[in-house]
C-alpha cells in the first residue's frame, strides 16, 4: 500500500498518439496523477473536464496533468478530442501502473461485486515522493480540491 512520503513508482506508458511517456520525464515538478475508471463514462467525463477547465491554473504552477486508465490509445484519441482535454491521457491496458498504485480493488455496484480502477489522485512532489493520496474522490470536486491544496500548501505560480 503506498502511502504519502514514499517514492512514487515509475512506469511507461503510451499517451494518445502512442508516444511512450514516463513519471521519471517529469522530475523537478509536481505531478497530478489520477485514475479512473473508463473514457466516456458520465463521472469519467466530468472529471476530464474539470481538469481541462483548470489546466491553465495548473500549468501557471508548473503542475504537470495525467490522467490513467485502462483504455486503449485510441479510445484516448477520442475522449481528448471529444471533450478537449488538453492534458496527457496514458493508457494502462496492462494495468501496470493502476496495480503499481494500488487502485485495481474490488468494487461493489448494486450488490454486485467486481474488480476495477478505484478513482484515486496522488500529487507527486518535485522529488518524485507522494506529496498527498486522494481515493475515491467525487469527479465533480477532485481538480479544484487540489487546486485548493495547492494554494494552502503555497505551491507558486511560475
């Protein structure tokens, strides 16, 4: 179980375009890295947005956007430019970085029980550790709760 202090584990995945991408390219900034469930899901979609209406406010802070599921590159291809999602959507087809960030669990959905990406956000400080740990959080709220964290925590615009 990862938890806030520990180094944050390093993967490569495929963004949209099929362009290998990994956490380590990214050293010397903060990261927001969140998974969730599937492209084109009402909460999924809300989620994206709300990153992509704040995206400005996190690249004047230097804070780098990811967004991971387990989707294919070209269901990402469609999602950005369906919804205009200005950020870095990587594919985890494998499930590679969602088991490495422990958010592959079991999920109960009308009494029915299944495995699936939990929606959780980690902010990854510039020295690559786990600054904060967000699981389960609303699709509606999750962007301007980190914006908020981010300005209680003094993270400067550049």
């Amino acid at each position: 179980m990862l938890e806030v202090g520990m180094k944050a584990p390093d993967f490569t995945l495929p963004d949209k375009d099929g362009n290998l991408v990994s956490l380590a390219e990214f050293a010397g900034k903060k990261v927001v890295l969140y998974f969730y469930p599937r492209d084109n899901t009402p909460g999924c979609t809300r989620q994206a947005c709300a990153f992509a209406e704040n995206y400005g406010e996190f690249q004047r802070r230097g804070v780098v956007v990811i967004g991971v599921s387990k989707d294919s590159a070209a269901s990402h291809q469609r999602f950005a430019e369906k919804h205009g999602l200005p950020f870095l959507l990587l594919a985890d087809s494998e499930r590679t970085a969602i088991q490495a960030y422990g958010v592959w669990q079991e999920k109960k959905l009308y009494g029915k029980v299944s495995m699936g990406v939990v929606r959780t956000t980690f902010l990854i400080g510039e020295d690559g550790r786990i600054e904060k740990i967000m699981p389960k959080v609303k699709p509606d709220a999750n962007a301007a709760e980190i914006l908020a964290y981010l300005q209680e925590t003094g993270t400067p615009e550049t």
